[in-house]
C-alpha cells in the first residue's frame, strides 16, 4: 500500500542498509547484507532470499526427482516472499499475531502427523539442512497469513440457500460426485489488465501449452513459470470435488484422460492450464465428528488473555481428573450445548466454522484442544468420536454449504493476492533480480 512518501524511501533504504551491515559480521570483515526488494516501506534482503531458497530446494529434492532450475526457483521464492511481506504488513496494522502457545500447538500436530515427537521433527528438519529457529519463525509467519486471509477473505464469504439447493440438486449427477487430481499453472493478468496485459499472458500460455505438449515435465514447467499459489509445489492442487473446482475446469475434466493437459483457459485471473493426475468417484459417506466444548466470551472485565488462562486452567483440571461435562455446566456460555455438558452432537463437514472445524479436524479421539479463539469467543474442545456416516439430505446441504464455500474462497483468494500485489509497492533493487524478473514475463 502506497502509505508512505518518496521522502520516506530517501533515508529508509541507506538507513536499513547501515543497520544490516552493521549486524552481519564475518570471521576477516563486516559483510554487507544488501537489500534486494523493497516491498512498500519493508525490504527483502539478499541473504533472506538466498536462505529461501535454499530451504525450498531442500524441500523439493526431497519431494520431487526432478532436477532443480535455481534460477526458477529463485523466482518463485522471491514472488511469494513479496505476497507474504506485503500480507504480513496488513496483519500487523490489524494487530494480528501468533503467540509461542499456538505455533507450538501447530508444530506439535505437524509432529505428530509425522508419527514424530517434537524434538524429533525438529532433529529431522535439521538434519535436512534447515535452520530449525528460521523454520519456525516461518511457521509462525504462515499462522499469522492465514489468520489475515481468514479475517479479510474467507470471513466475509458468504453462500445463499439457492446456492444450497442447486447443489445438492445437480448433485445427483455423478459427474459432480467425481473428484479430480490435478495439477494446475496459472499465466496471470494484473486485476485492470488492458488488452495488450491479456495478448501477453495468452500467447506465453499458449507456449507453454506447446512446451507441455512436446514432453517438458508439467511439475517443473509450473516451478518455473506458474503464477499461482501451489507453484512451489509444482502446481499441485492435490485431490478437490469436482464442486469445489470452477465450472469451467470441471467441464474441461471431465473430458480428459488420465495425464492429459487441457489447452489454456480463461478466466478474470488469467490463464489455467490444467493435468489430469487422477479421477475418482466421490464417498457417498461423510466423515462426522462427535465434539464438547466450552466456550468463553470476552467482555469488558475478561479479555482475550483472561479467557485464554481460564480455559488453560480449565484443561488442567480435566486432565487432573475433573469430568469435562461438570465444567461446561458450570462455566460455558454456549446456550445451546452448556446444559448437554457442552455436547454438540454429531456434525458434519462444514457444520462449524472454520476455525472450529479446523481445530476438531486435527483431534484425534478422546484428545482435547488448546484454548483457541474463533469469532464467537474462546474455545476448549473434546473430540469424543469420529465414524464415516451415509449422506442424507441434511448431510448433502452441510456438505454443499462447506464446498461452495471452499471454492468461493479459493477463487476471492486468488483475486485479493491479486489486488493487495498490484497495490503495493514493488521495487527490485539487485540487477540480478531484475534480469530474472523481466524474463518471467516472456
């Protein structure tokens, strides 16, 4: 966002650089840590960069046996550095933050996921050649984005009953109980692109689509040249229902074969070029989940810590022995479940919002959460069990509901990085980068 003056920039760049120079100090000299970007009134540094980089091509010689392009990858990182900067900067004006009890509740369930103890993830990730401080502050960083994206995208989604009923209507078709892997680049257009901004875009799709067709690796060719959010993962969007996915790529699935690429599509982000990894027909059963909670609101007498050390007390009693039930009597202020002993019953997907529903996703049976907030107030929750369930109409609209939603979000999300990019300002200061970036745009 362009909140500052050009006076501003005058003494900010040569300060920050006195201010790195002087803190990054070599064994024979002081070592200059030059500044590579400035991103509004923030900069990105060379050796920030190049630590990115390194750990994204550690990642990827791990997960993929393509040999690496640095050059592209540099790319890449250095675009999603950008986003993550200019994100990071919102979040801070909205005060939002990511305290040392919730980024260990995160990296305990990546842990565990893992089949890993805590100190063993961390041996792990070192032993990979990765900074374990640096990957947790990026962790941190991660939370801290998605909450911003949850707060000013995801929140402000909305789906209507009609929406609801066209659903589960066209759903009785078993086109849209497929589910499809895919993976996916995007050539995209700025948010006010003129007619020359769409020429340029369609022509690089176009030889892209060649490049593909003529045997060059879909994974690789997104790495290098994909605008979208899974690039680093070479474009992979991993299994989605064929009604989380926009009409347009869904028509187009449904008439391929398995490794097929489709021909660029069009849509207000860009141009898609879409693989057909694989396809399946979609579950007739859904996976519920059966949960307690208690909830505490925040007033003027109890704040967000209050509530916090309240339900982290709580949690402490419960594992001393006291009965979970007797406690939401007492201290919950949900009107609807304090009474059943903060039972919810059984919920499908999408029953809950986001938050929640994250929260009770990561539980195993019988586990209880961290204190946690969403937008009611202050939760502590109990995953008490969890069964696979035969759809019924309630079921299809709860069903409906949650994937509308992802597939609005997805599509709001992509258009809001859009904006907030074009937004800001964006100035490559290291030659080198600048020659990189001019190359991305052929």
């Amino acid at each position: 966002m362009k909140s500052f003056s050009w006076l501003n920039i005058k003494w900010l760049v040569p300060l920050l650089a006195i201010i790195i120079s002087s803190l990054h100090v070599t064994h024979a000299a002081t070592e200059l840590d030059r500044i590579a970007v400035i991103v509004n009134d923030d900069v990105i540094t060379l050796r920030e960069l190049d630590n990115r980089v390194r750990d994204y091509a550690i990642q990827l010689r791990i997960n993929t046996a393509n040999p690496l392009d640095l050059a592209a990858l540099k790319k890449q990182v250095l675009e999603r550095m950008i986003q993550n900067k200019i994100q990071l900067q919102q979040a801070a004006r909205l005060g939002i933050t990511i305290d040392d009890v919730s980024l260990n509740r995160m990296l305990t369930a990546l842990a565990d996921s893992n089949k890993l103890t805590l100190d063993q993830l961390r041996s792990r990730i070192e032993s990979e050649g990765m900074d374990f401080a640096r990957f947790r502050k990026q962790s941190r960083e991660d939370l801290i984005i998605k909450q911003l994206q949850q707060r000013l995208v995801a929140d402000k989604v909305t789906v209507t009953d009609q929406e609801i009923k066209q659903f589960v209507t066209t759903n009785s078709d078993s086109q849209n109980n497929q589910r499809y892997r895919i993976n996916h680049i995007l050539i995209a257009t700025p948010q006010t692109a003129k007619p020359e901004d769409i020429s340029r875009a369609q022509k690089k799709a176009a030889r892209i689509y060649q490049s593909l067709q003529s045997g060059q690796d879909f994974n690789k060719v997104a790495i290098n040249e994909s605008n979208g959010r899974n690039a680093l993962q070479g474009g992979d969007l991993g299994w989605r229902a064929a009604n989380e996915l926009p009409e347009s790529f869904v028509q187009i699935l449904s008439t391929m074969k398995k490794g097929e690429i489709s021909k660029p599509i069009r849509s207000a982000s860009g141009f898609h070029l879409l693989q057909l990894v694989d396809s399946t027909t979609g579950d007739q059963t859904v996976e519920q989940n059966h949960a307690r909670h208690i909830l505490i609101r925040t007033s003027a007498e109890l704040d967000d810590d209050g509530a916090r050390e309240l339900l982290s007390k709580l949690k402490t009693e419960i594992l001393d022995g006291t009965d979970f039930g007797k406690l939401a009597q007492e201290y919950s202020q949900d009107p609807g479940s304090k009474d059943n002993n903060g039972d919810l019953g059984w919920a499908d997907p999408g029953m809950f919002v986001a938050t929640f529903e994250d929260v009770i996703t990561s539980l195993k049976p019988g586990e209880i959460s961290e204190p946690f907030k969403s937008q009611f107030g202050w939760h502590l929750v109990q995953l008490l069990e969890r069964r696979r369930h035969q759809q019924t109409s309630s079921t299809l609209e709860a069903q409906a509901r949650d994937q509308i939603r992802k597939r609005k979000i997805d599509e709001e999300l992509r258009l809001w990085l859009r904006r907030i990019r074009d937004e800001a300002f964006v100035d490559i200061i290291d030659p080198n980068l600048q020659q990189l970036a001019k190359k991305s745009d052929g």
